[in-house]
C-alpha cells in the first residue's frame, strides 16, 4: 500500500472511532452490520494471495533465468 491508501485506511478507522463515541455518549449504539456484511472473505483472500504471488514473482523470475542460463553454460 502506497502512503496515501494507509492514511486514508487509518483516517477512515478514526472516523469510525470518533462516530462510535459519539454515539455512545448520545446513548445510541453503533450497528456496522452493514459494513461487515460488504465484506467477503473470497475477495480477501484473493486479494491476500495476489499480494503474496507479485512479491515472490520477481525472486522466481530471477530464479528461471538463471537455471535456464545454467544449461546453456
């Protein structure tokens, strides 16, 4: 995540934090069922997974090439 997605991620839970408080101090509480219920674990994990497979793409790269150099040489 590049600087920007984090400070909006964390002003977005600051947000959240801030409204929760407020609510509780007007004596309301704060039902986020639907903001959890956006959420789907597939995607997640999809998106997880992606993550894993660009970071280790480029060590793999650098690995085939070599071993491809190495029969050749």
């Amino acid at each position: 995540m590049n600087k920007f997605a984090r400070l909006a991620a964390r002003l977005a839970a600051m947000g959240a934090v801030v409204a929760a408080g407020a609510a509780n101090a007007a004596g309301t509480s704060v039902d986020a069922s639907g903001v959890l219920a956006g959420i789907d674990s597939t995607s997640v994990v999809t998106a997880i997974v992606a993550a894993g497979a660009i970071m280790a793409l480029p060590g793999f790269a650098k690995w085939a090439i070599k071993k491809t150099a190495s029969f050749f040489g």
